[in-house]
C-alpha cells in the first residue's frame, strides 16, 4: 500500500490518532444535534442563522482553552469558523 | 450584546455546545501532540510529510463512523482534510 511499510512506532502513534478521531467525530456528531436544535429554535422565532456577538465571544473562550492545552489559538480559531459555517449552511437550508 | 436577548432554551443550548467544543478542543491539543511525535519520527526517517495511503484508509473509516453516529459523512471529510492540511504543514516546518 505504501513505499514506506510502517514501523511498530508510527502504528503505535496513528492508532491512537485513529481513537482520538473517533471520539472528535462522536462529539462533532453530538454538537451537530444541539446546533440543529439551535436552528430549528432560531427558525421557529425567526432569528437570524448567524449571531456575531456569540461567535466572537466562542473564538475568544476557545482562544483561551487552546492556549491553556498547547493548541495553535489560531488553528482552534480557523476550526471554529469551519464548524460554524457548515452550522450557518445548515441553518439556512432550514429556513429555505 | 445581541439584537435578540436569548432564552433559557437557547442558552442551555449553548452551554452544551460550550462543553463539547472544550471537549474538541483538548482532544485536538492530544491529536497535534502524537501528529507532532510522527512529525519527529518522519523527519528523523526522511519520510515524506503526507502518506496517501494512510489517508485513504482515515478518510474511509471516519466516513463510516460519521455515518454510524448520524454526522454528514461529506462534513467528516472535509474536518479531516482540514485537520491534515494543518498537520502536514507543521511537519513540513519541522524540515524546512
């Protein structure tokens, strides 16, 4: 499958890559429910899918948390913004 | 803060999805601390950064995990690729 056949190291390492991408897709699929509910509250009360005011105070709560976990604050940044835009998308195919 | 003062309902939402994006948060702060260890380990090798293969196999079980727990497969994809991008080019720092 590949050139260089890995070692007993680098499998030792991706699998638990391979479990903490498991546990990030578990959660993202449980933050995708609470953001649905979130969308279909928002719709219900005619609210705009977006909120600037809660997003800046996220980027700057997650900010924090990532720089007290050794995270790139500005990777926790762009990942928020990723996240958010795919719940925007969604929140506007509900209301369309 | 907002134009829209939120409720109850939408601020235990929102508490909830505060509590998974710290959960993300620190599991990503694990994930970049074994990517950087295969980063070390690959530069020590004179491996390659990016490993098509290995991220063939991700991208086919990550799909399949976001389908089991009820998350857009496509989503799943694209968060994986994005995670990659930034991985691959902190070990190409590590080279450089």
């Amino acid at each position: 499958m590949t050139a260089h056949p890995p070692t007993d190291e680098l499998l030792r390492l991706r699998a638990s890559i391979d479990n903490l991408d498991a546990a990030l897709i578990y959660l993202l699929a449980e933050r995708f429910k609470l953001t649905k509910e979130v969308g279909v509250y928002k719709a219900a009360k005619n609210l705009p899918p977006a909120d600037p005011a809660r997003e800046k105070e996220q980027v700057k709560r997650l900010r924090a948390l990532a720089e007290q976990s050794a995270l790139d604050p500005d990777f926790a940044e762009k990942l928020l913004n990723f996240i958010i835009q795919e719940v925007i998308h969604h929140h506007e195919r509900m209301r369309g």
